[in-house]
C-alpha cells in the first residue's frame, strides 16, 4: 500500500501536473502498482518531460517510486506496449521518437475508425448522447480560448473516447481507444497552434451538427477530416524538425 502511494505522488519530472490522464487500462476502475507507475510516466513522456530518444533508467524510476526494480520493468513494458518506449538488450527502454512514416501509417487507421465511430453515433441518435456529446463540445471550445495546447488535447483524447463509447460497439470502442493512447503525441503536436485548435472546435461543431441531424454519413466525413487535420499539421511540424 505504501509503494502504491509512492507511485502516486512520485514521477519522473516531479512537479508537472498530469494533463493528460492517459491510462495503460482506462476501462479499470484501479490500477495495479506498474499500471500506476506506467500512467505517470507516459503522461510524463506525452507533455514533453522526457524527450524523444532520452533513456529512462530503472533504478531512477524505482528511487522515485520507492519501489524495487521489478514493478518498473512491468511498467516500462506496458509503455512499450503502448509504443511511448522501445526496449533494447543492452540499451534498456528508451523513449520512442516521432516518426513521419509511423504517423501516417497509424493515422489511416485511425480515420477510418473515428469515422465508422462517428458513423454509429449518428445512425444510433441517442438523445442523452448527443447532450452530452454537445456539452463536451462547448468544453472544447472554452478550452480552446486559453491557448493551453496540453489542455486542448487532453479534452480532445477524452472526447475521442466518449465518441467511441457512443458508438455502441465495444470494438471500436476499445480499438480507438488503443490508438488514441499511440497517437497521443502525434495529435498533440497536431493540435499545438491557436490555429489549429480553432479548426479542430468548427470540425467538431460540424460533427455535431450531422449527428444531431441524424446525417449518418456527414458525421463520417467530419471525424475523418478531424483526424486528418491533425495527422496533416503533426507531419507537417515534424517535417520542418527534420529540416532544421
């Protein structure tokens, strides 16, 4: 109980907040002590704490944790899992990097899913649904004011899932939420521009709108271009990275 709340106050990067509360099992209503371990450390690696390529060191992790080194390797392979760590024999974990190739292969999946989501959702017209579809949407919006780009996806990741939820179909429903945990970063990147944030809000107005309007098929193409919006601006910013 006590490393459990260890594992809780500490984390790699003391002192910044958890925005995002990615979860390695969010349907769990408690987590085990890796899982625990594993949240804190790929929330950390999400908001840019440890950046691409950078080691994470067993032992560190288990002093900060107050832990023995065995819960921290489980950790560290359910990040590996979730593709925010690579493992190496000799190298230990290391934080994956941002792949332009990797984001457009995960990307495509991920529009089809969002959109056959958002496709269930308006076929389905829940109307308790769809109110809390619509507050979740003015939440963006105030979010989106701010200028906060770790805020903004956050809600966004959250508001993915309650889509997915909605759509009635637990495969969708857990395959999206999979991919939003390996895409998180990307679409963080994609999301980091006053600009682009307001253009994610209209695309989520739009969507709205076709699934209150029971447009089955409208709503499909405004998840679709949500998600490739984001995937368009993410391999766009790693682009110009690259070149610098």
């Amino acid at each position: 109980m006590a490393a459990a709340k260890a594992a809780r106050k500490a984390a790699p990067g003391a002192g910044l907040e958890t925005v995002y509360a990615w979860s390695p099992s969010p349907a769990a209503q408690t987590l085990s002590l890796p899982e625990q371990i594993a949240e804190r450390i790929g929330n950390a690696i999400i908001r840019g704490a440890f950046e691409p390529g950078a080691r994470i060191q067993e032992q560190e992790v288990a002093d900060q944790f107050q832990v023995s080194r065995g819960p921290v390797r489980e950790a560290l392979r359910i990040l590996e899992r979730d593709g925010l760590v690579q493992i190496h024999a000799r190298r230990g974990a290391q934080v994956t990097q941002l792949d332009v190739d990797e984001v457009n292969d995960l990307f495509e999946i991920r529009i089809s899913l969002l959109g056959l989501a958002a496709r269930l959702v308006a076929e389905r017209r829940d109307p308790d649904f769809i109110a809390r579809m619509r507050a979740s949407v003015e939440r963006l919006a105030e979010i989106a004011k701010n200028a906060d780009t770790d805020a903004y996806a956050s809600a966004v990741y959250r508001h993915n899932l309650m889509l997915a939820e909605g759509s009635g179909n637990r495969f969708v429903h857990r395959m999206v939420a999979s991919l939003s945990h390996q895409t998180l970063r990307y679409s963080r990147l994609g999301l980091s521009t006053p600009k682009r944030r307001a253009q994610s809000v209209r695309n989520w107005r739009l969507l709205l709108a076709a699934v209150h309007g029971n447009k089955p098929r409208a709503a499909q193409e405004a998840a679709e271009k949500l998600v490739r919006d984001s995937r368009n601006t993410a391999v766009k910013m790693l682009r110009q990275e690259n070149v610098e």
